[in-house]
C-alpha cells in the first residue's frame, strides 16, 4: 500500500496528464484514499498539500462536506422542531439520523452544494476542487451515490479526499465499516 506522500505524488500527475491523456469522456473526478485511522494526518497534510498544489500552477479551492452538512443543518426550517421531537426521546439515535437522513436527501444538499461550487469555478483554467470532511456523511449517505449523480457535470479536476479501504480496482469500503461498495467511476489512488 502506498503512502500519503506516494499518494499525494500520484495524484499531482494524474491530474496533470489526465486531459491530455483520457480519450474516454469521463469526468476528472479523483479520489485520494487513506485508512481512516489516517484522517487526522490528512487534515494536518492539506496545508501543505495546497501550498505544492499552488506552487505547481494550479488554483486550488476546497469544499468542506462538514461545513456543508453543518450549515444546512443549523439553518434547516424544521430544525426546531426536529429539536423539539429528539427532547422526547433523546436516545433514539436511528430515529434521529433517519429525519436528518431524508432531510439531507429531501433537498440534495450534498449534490447541490458541490454542483454550485463546480459552477462558481466553471472555465477556469488550471483549478482543482479538493473535496474534504466527507466523513461528515457518516451515518447518512456515502459519497458514491452523490458521484452518481455529478456524471457528466464535472469540468474541473475535482478530488475527494476519501477515508477508507480500497477492496479492488474500483471498490470502496466508506471508512472501513461500511459494506464494499463498486459503483465508482472515478481514478483511484492509494488505498
């Protein structure tokens, strides 16, 4: 298994040669794959990670799934209520990720918030998406189906900085509990 370094060095060239290269019309959607007992060392490496990005020519913006998630939930209309209900049982943990499941779902604020952070960069040249926190969808949803969803929407190289095992050429284990799952269309690296 390679290392983040190793990684992180593959997918620089990928997304270097990835235009000039693919013949095949598929989005330039990446994901960078660590354990997840490395999530923290991914955090610390971002940093520095952009930095090379930069110093490399590129324009590199970030959209976090945390704050995403954070700032839909914070600001939902029926937060209050959700609130009020959770007061009555406030243990019922499968209940209350179940609302906040299908409210995510609901307004597809997942898929919306990345397609409008795809469009505000839209035409630029030499940028790179860096999608981040995607453990934030845990318990909710899984990022493949979100992917699904993006095809043929993705102009721009756009990696998800993905916590999990890598099971095969294009199977996934989202944080390493979840069950295998091979519905990606994406590059994979690392893992």
């Amino acid at each position: 298994m390679p290392s983040l370094e190793e990684s992180f060095e593959e997918l620089k060239r990928q997304i270097k040669y990835a235009r000039r290269l693919s013949n095949t019309g598929d989005d330039p959607v990446y994901y960078l794959i660590f354990r997840p007992g490395e999530m923290m060392r991914v955090k610390q490496q971002m940093k520095v990670w952009t930095a090379r990005l930069k110093k490399e020519g590129w324009d590199v913006h970030t959209l976090s799934l945390a704050e995403v998630v954070n700032s839909f939930l914070r600001s939902a209309p029926l937060r209050e209520f959700w609130l009020e209900a959770e007061k009555e049982n406030p243990l019922d943990f499968e209940s209350i990720n179940t609302t906040l499941r299908e409210a995510l779902l609901y307004d597809d604020v997942i898929t919306e918030s990345v397609l409008e952070k795809l469009k505000e960069l839209g035409g630029r040249a030499q940028t790179v998406l860096l999608i981040t926190d995607i453990e934030a969808l845990h318990p909710y949803m899984r990022v493949g189906a979100i992917e699904q969803k993006l095809q043929g929407k993705v102009s721009l190289p756009t990696v998800i900085l993905y916590p999990g095992i890598r099971t095969g050429k294009s199977s996934l284990k989202f944080l390493g509990i979840y069950p295998e799952d091979g519905n990606y269309r994406s590059i994979h690296i690392g893992g």
